[in-house]
C-alpha cells in the first residue's frame, strides 16, 4: 500500500512542480524523491507527473489525486493530535463506576478536583452496588471502580483509596436509641437495609447473622432507605455520609452497636491498558 511518505513527497512536488525545490523542502536528496513518486506510478500503473525535459507538471490524474492526497496527509495530521492531546490530556475520557455511597457522596467533590485540573478530560461516571461496580471493571466498560464492599476476584487490582464508618441508626425515639445493645435485641428489631450485593449492607451481615434479622425492605439506593427509615420505626446500617445532615439535626440517632470500619477501594483490571487520564485520577487519590 502507499505511505504516508509517498503522499507528502507527491505533494510537494505537485505543490512546487519541481524535483530539486521539493526535495529541499523535504530534506531529501531529488533522487530520493524521484524514485518515490515512480514507485507510487509503478504500483498503481498510472502517470502523475508530465516530464518534459527539465519541467515537470501534474497529469489529469495528478490533478485529481492532489485534494485525496491532501485530505489523506490531513486527516494523518488530526489522527497525531488527537493521539498527541490524549497523553497530553488535553482531551479523553475518564470512565469510573461508583458504589452507590462512593458515588453519591465521597467522590462528586474529587471529580470536581480533577475537572479543574484536567478540564478537557470528559468524565463519565456509572452508578451500581458494589458487585455491578467490579463487573463493570471486569467487563471493560470502565476503567477503574470504587467500592465500600468487598471483591474477590484474579484479575481485579485493589487498592484502599479512604475509610468509611458505617453506623447502625434509627429514628428519634426508637427503643434502642438509649443505652448499649445486644446481638439478641438487633435480632428482635425490624429493619430496612440496601439490597443484597451491596457493601453497606454486607458491613452489617459480616457481623450479624443475616437469616436472623427482620427484615422488612430492601431497597435499592441509600435514599430510599434513609427515607424508609425516617418513616418508620425500623433500624438501618448506613455510611456516616449518608445521614450525617440527619444526625446532626436530630431526625436520627445512632444506635450503640459498633461495626467494624470499612475501606473503600480502587479497582482496575489488572492486565487492561490504563489511560493517562486513569493514572493521572489515581494520582488524585
């Protein structure tokens, strides 16, 4: 196939219709550049160039080929750029999935960080719990995933990026808002928890027996079961982010049973090319 080489030399002898000058402009010998311009006639057993004595001219084919050869050496020219600005990071894209806690309120402040570091670098962040999140890593559909829970996985490189309380809370004036608590009495209580899958929830069944609790709902979003919550007369296990505001006015309360503090980790596939803007965002952590 033709070079890219072959299509700058055709056009600066096209361009000067002159061996010597294009070869000057080229930093190349005129036999040099002769030779490519025949080797491009040859292959396709077409003349682009008229020779008359020491003049040369474009050919009606050379006249046609000149703006594809032109538009060819352009798009190459964008294609170096484009490659150029991405390890510059002046332009791409950073793809991370977030666990719902993660997502919803630890990581939206470092985006923002990041966006006015890197402001060309599109951000494209999906949501899930933390089982989805390392799916996504897994499958290649983002590059790098942060989770509250836990994964166990070969080809999943981890790293803990922050630490988060997970409290046991209920509404004020719930029976065991007072006083230490028992295994027993959180087993007689009714719940609400995040659904299956989840890290806030597997922080709670780490400790207590699952099979064992009453659990009225499992919901979907750390929202609706903080909504549930303030509507009834059930307990929850939740991030400290999640109900911080509610704590600190009084609508819920902690209940004294301590679960152990869990990490939030990064994940990236081990053997998946990492991006610029990937390694530039690891850096930020």
């Amino acid at each position: 196939m033709m070079t890219l080489e072959q299509l700058r030399i055709f056009v600066a002898v096209a361009e000067r219709e002159h061996l010597t000058q294009a070869a000057d402009a080229l930093h190349l010998t005129p036999s040099a550049v002769s030779s490519a311009v025949r080797v491009l006639e040859d292959r396709y057993g077409i003349a682009l160039f008229h020779r008359t004595g020491r003049r040369i001219e474009l050919t009606e084919a050379g006249l046609a080929f000149l703006p594809e050869a032109k538009a060819t050496l352009a798009r190459a020219e964008s294609a170096d750029l484009f490659l150029t600005e991405i390890g510059g990071l002046k332009r791409g894209t950073l793809a991370v999935a977030a666990s719902q806690t993660v997502g919803g309120y630890w990581l939206p402040p470092l985006l923002m960080r990041f966006h006015a570091v890197y402001p060309a670098i599109a951000i494209r962040m999906v949501g899930g719990n933390t089982e989805q999140v390392a799916e996504a890593v897994l499958e290649g559909r983002v590059e790098l995933g942060i989770i509250e829970g836990e994964v166990d996985h070969p080809a999943l490189s981890q790293r803990i990026v922050a630490r988060d309380r997970v409290l046991v809370v209920a509404p004020a004036g719930h029976p065991l808002a007072d006083g230490p608590i028992t295994p027993d009495a959180l087993t007689q209580a009714r719940w609400v928890l995040r659904e299956p899958g989840s890290g806030t929830r597997s922080a709670l069944t780490s400790v207590l027996d699952e099979t064992a609790l009453d659990v009225a709902l499992s919901l979907p979003s750390n929202e609706a079961v903080r909504s549930a919550v303030l509507a009834g007369n059930a307990l929850t296990a939740v991030s400290e982010y999640v109900v911080r505001d509610d704590l600190a006015a009084g609508r819920l309360v902690t209940v004294a049973f301590d679960l152990p503090e869990r990490a939030f980790r990064l994940l990236r596939h081990k053997e998946r090319y990492r991006s610029r803007a990937a390694l530039a965002f690891e850096a930020l952590l």
